[in-house]
C-alpha cells in the first residue's frame, strides 16, 4: 500500500485476485521494500545503489583529468575524436619516424629499406599533477570500496536479518544435554 502515513509496499500473494494490485515502480521503490523479496534481493539492490554512488563520486574526482586530456595542450588531434573518448588519454598526435632496431611487421620504404614507426607527438613533460590525481582517485575509491563491502555491508546484512522474521530467529539448539533429558514436558519448563 502506498497511502496513509506509514508508505510502504506490501508485495501481492501469486495470484492475487480479490485486491487491487500494480507493480514495484523502478525509481521511487525504497531499497528497504525490496525486503520482501527476500535478504538477498534487498542486499542486491543496496550494493548496487552504492555502487552507483561510488562510481559517481569517481567521475567527480576524474574531472581535473578529463579536463586537462580535453584541453589542446594535452594533443593537437583531439578535436576529430568522438566527446566519449576525446577526454580520454587517447593520443592521436602521430608522426612517423625512423626506427632504426625495429623489425617485422612495420612499414618499410622498399627503396631504402628503412623502417618507420608512429611516435606520440602529445605533451608527455608535464605528468606529474595528472599522474598524482589519478593514483590519489584510484586509492580512494579502493579505500572507499573496502570499507563499504567489508565492513558497512557486514552492518547492512544484520540489519536487514533483523528486519526478516524467520523460524531460525525462535530456534533454540542446546548443546550436550543430559543423556535423561528425554521428556518434552521437562524441556518446556526449563525454557
């Protein structure tokens, strides 16, 4: 039911024909509804909410690099390539050069019998800042993952449980009883 002041949703029995029902909408279904699917299902979906946000917090921290591939002092050919990959560290400023101990499959002038190669003509000297920024965003997000999954999930995954009722959570397993412990009478007035 989404009405009233406590909104939720209950999910249908299979084959519910007596009641009114719809389906889970896709966007605005809490993850804790998810609950009625099962522990799983509900850990399913939070994972991936956090995943979401990890990897866009990932995209936060990558934008001094996006931009900096982006720019023309990075490479002159950058303007010809698709916005998806332009920000990329894709270098398409080539020329040839000689190569002098090459062999093989490169191109070879059949009159000298030189061998050419393609050389990045992109601005390599000033690496460092982009070098820095994208080790310090890569140990983040590990850091960030490692805490979310082993150790706020660990919390998530009791919670959730605790949330579920089942016959586990009323189950009493007594170690070592007396070998005389045999009436069920017995037992019920010791519990």
């Amino acid at each position: 039911t989404d009405e009233g002041p406590k909104k939720g949703f209950v999910r249908a029995p299979f084959g519910e024909r007596t009641r009114p029902t719809r389906l889970y909408p896709l966007w605005s279904t809490p993850v804790k509804s998810m609950a009625d699917f099962g522990v799983s299902v509900r850990m399913y979906f939070s994972t991936l909410l956090a995943m979401a946000g990890f990897f866009a917090f990932a995209g936060v921290l990558n934008l001094p690099l996006i931009s900096y591939f982006w720019g023309d002092n990075y490479s002159d050919g950058t303007q010809d390539l698709s916005p998806a990959v332009r920000g990329s560290a894709v270098c398409v400023d080539t020329q040839q050069v000689k190569c002098f101990d090459c062999f093989g499959s490169m191109d070879a002038d059949r009159l000298t019998n030189v061998i050419f190669a393609f050389k990045n003509a992109c601005n390599f000297d000033d690496w460092l800042l982009p070098g820095v920024l994208s080790w310090g965003s890569s140990i983040l997000l590990v850091v960030q993952f490692g805490v979310a999954f082993f150790w706020l999930q660990r919390k998530a995954e009791i919670v959730f449980d605790e949330d579920m009722q089942t016959a586990s959570d009323y189950s009493i397993k007594v170690n070592n009883p007396p070998n005389d412990a045999l009436d069920p009478d017995e037992w019920e007035q010791f519990f």
